[in-house]
C-alpha cells in the first residue's frame, strides 16, 4: 500500500461511517431507530477494550504479519467478550445455545 495500514484503517473508518449515514437518512422514514444509550455505551466500552487488546499486543509482538494476524485474532475475540459481559449479546448467546441444545 502507498499510503499503509494506518491510512486504509482511515479510509475505511469514514467510508463505513458515511454508508452509515447514509443508510440512516434513507431508512429512518420507513423503521425506527429507537435504541436506548445503554446499548452506545456498551458498544463503545467493548470497542475500547478491543483497542487496548490490540494495542497490547503490537507493544509485544511489534510489527510485521504474524503480529497483525495475532492483533486480528485477540482484537476479535476480546471485543465478543467483551461484549458479552457487559450484557450488549447475553440473549443472542443464550438462544444460540438453546437452538444447538435441540
């Protein structure tokens, strides 16, 4: 990449952040958009603690493909915890567990 990693992650933030916008404006005529602060909070408390893990482990590892496979890795699993125990999916798991449980 010309511009690196740094510069596509940018890139790619305000691309999804404008599809987001725009997705909203054209859709908040046809469904509500009526979702309580609480659910915000733990989304964004989730997204901080992923970026601390991943942070954490280009401190150790330093750069290099190994260590952002292992970024990918720790980053997606400490966000689906992360997002668990702060109770943002504990009914999603709960009926994933139930149907499997079948």
């Amino acid at each position: 990449p010309v511009f690196g990693y740094y510069a596509a992650a940018v890139s790619t933030f305000i691309g999804f952040f404008v599809y987001f916008t725009l997705a909203y404006m054209g859709t908040r005529k046809l469904m509500r958009w009526n979702l309580p602060l609480l659910v915000y909070i733990r989304i964004i408390i989730s997204a901080v603690i992923m970026a601390m893990v991943i942070m954490a482990v280009r401190f150790v590892m330093g750069g290099g493909v190994l260590s952002l496979c292992c970024m990918i890795g720790a980053g997606i699993i400490a966000y689906v915890l992360a997002l668990f125990f702060t109770g943002e999916i504990k009914r999603e798991v709960k009926a994933i567990i139930n149907v499997l449980r079948k």
